[in-house]
C-alpha cells in the first residue's frame, strides 16, 4: 500500500513548477506504545479537563485557548480567532534561494519528509529540479504553509528524489553561549592530545543505521513477551561504573598504551639492574 501523504502542493522555481507531495520520512508509529488502565477494573481511562477552582468538568464547547499575562489572568482567544490568524495558503512550495549544502547548522534541522512527484506528467520537471541541484551541489530554501503555519525548509537530492527538511525559526534555537557559557578554555596539547587522537583514528568507521538497534523497544518487547507467558520479571542490576580519577591513565587504557617512564626512573632502574648482575657474576668465596 502506498503510504499516504501528508502534504500535496507544488514545487516552485522561478516559472517552473512541479507538483509534488511530502510523506514523513521518520516516523514512531512503529513503536509500542500503551494504554493507560484502571487496575481495579481493567479498563481503558480518558483524560477529561477540570475547572482548577470549581473542580467541575468542562465540556469541549466551553474550552477555549489563553495567553496569560499574569498569575491567573488571561487574554481568551475564541475558536474562529485563533483559525483567522492562520495563514492563508496557496499549497505552493516556493524555492528562494539555493545555497551550499553544508552551510546551514544541523542544530536548526527539524523534521525531515521524502519529497516526490504527485503525479507522472510532472517526473521530468522534478528529475531537471533534482539533476540541477545535484551538479551544482546545493540544496534549496523554500517556504510553504504547512500544518497552519508557514515552515521554512531545506530542500536537498537524495538518491533518486528530494528530502524537504523543516527548519526551526531562529527564535527557538537557544543560544550556544548559555550552555557553553562556563566551560573552561583549555588548550589540550602533548602526549594527552596524541593520545586522544590515536584513539579517534583507531574507531574510525562509517555509519550503519541498521547496526544501531533501540535497546529500550526491545527490552520492552521482551517484558511483555514475558508477562504473557507468565515468566517471573527479574528486576535489571545496575552496572557498575568506576570512577575515573586520572584522565592520563584512562587514555592510555583506551589507547593500549603503557605509561612511559620517566628517564631519571628509566636511569635508576637500569643502574640497579646492572647491579644485581654484577654480584650475580661475581665467584663465590669457597669456606674454609
């Protein structure tokens, strides 16, 4: 069965367009997901929404949306006011501009969608879109009312179609500087930084989506798997974790590395060793 589309339209660069439809392109739907039961009865609940003050149920024709301004004060927006501030749309993806395809920071990725032809007479305006940006290595900037509000996405080939990522608006990607605010500027340099670099080297590898598995979804599938069969739930050890204290010695572990000895230790010990082989070769007295 075809997977059904979640947004049809056309694809638009300068006089050109092409009609096209968006399909979620990562999606949980396949995840086990739970109800929430009444473990007297067995039963299914449902949310319901209660008056905080009243404690008395509010049906859904008296629920309406506020803004609050202050603790317990309120702008109350109707239905039909929220729906006419949602903007109009014209179900055209209008390309801006086309830029480099690694300028944009991953940080403001949101959502990505397989972006594909609504309809066969309009396969060779998207290939000619697709070849384009693939020569010139670029990805496009476009903007379309999606889902009630207008995205902004970044349009990229991939493989035989195009991936339509939603971009987050500057305003909710939080500044770096807040988080990275109090970490130290620390210049990292010597045998602790050969050492770090080694152990990069060595881990080098390319990137398998299939090698990852969700642990969790499985350790999910397995409690109940065991709950059916009536299997005794046994409850997870903890792993022990041990505390690194020298940041050296853990690198060289990881490295394989043993740790290099200082040259007036390396000194001593070779005189001492010296030593010991001389009186080792020295005649024994015979007695007397």
């Amino acid at each position: 069965m075809a997977p059904r589309a979640n947004w049809k339209g056309f694809l638009k660069v300068a006089e050109v367009t092409c009609p096209v439809a968006l399909y979620t392109a990562a999606s949980t739907s396949e995840r086990i997901a739970f109800h929430t039961i009444n473990r007297a009865t067995g039963h299914r609940v449902h949310r319901e929404f209660i008056d905080s003050a009243t404690e008395k149920l509010v049906e859904k024709d008296d629920q309406v949306k506020g803004y609050e301004l202050g603790s317990g004060d309120y702008v109350v927006l109707e239905p039909e006011e929220v729906a006419a501030a949602v903007p109009e749309s014209d179900k055209t993806l209008s390309i801006e501009a086309f830029i480099p395809c690694g300028e944009i920071d991953d940080v403001y990725f949101d959502k990505p969608y397989y972006l594909a032809p609504a309809q066969r007479h309009a396969d060779e305006a998207y290939a000619l879109i697709r070849e384009g940006m693939r020569r010139k290595k670029v990805a496009a900037i476009a903007r379309a009312v999606l889902f009630r509000r207008v995205r902004t996405l970044l349009i990229r080939s991939y493989d035989d179609g195009l991936i339509a990522t939603t971009l987050n608006f500057d305003y909710e990607v939080r500044s770096a500087e807040e988080a990275f605010d109090d970490v130290p500027d620390m210049k990292i340099k010597g045998e602790m930084l050969e050492l770090a670099e080694h152990i990069i080297k060595t881990k080098k590898g390319k990137f398998d989506p299939k090698k990852f598995d969700d642990r969790y979804e499985a350790a999910l599938a397995e409690l109940v798997k065991a709950k059916l069969e009536g299997k005794k739930i046994e409850a997870r050890k903890e792993p022990k974790r041990e505390k690194v204290v020298d940041l050296m010695e853990a690198l060289r572990q990881s490295a394989g590395v043993e740790r290099k000895k200082p040259k007036a230790e390396t000194a001593s010990r070779k005189k001492a060793a010296s030593g010991r082989k001389a009186k080792e070769a020295a005649p024994r007295r015979k007695a007397s």
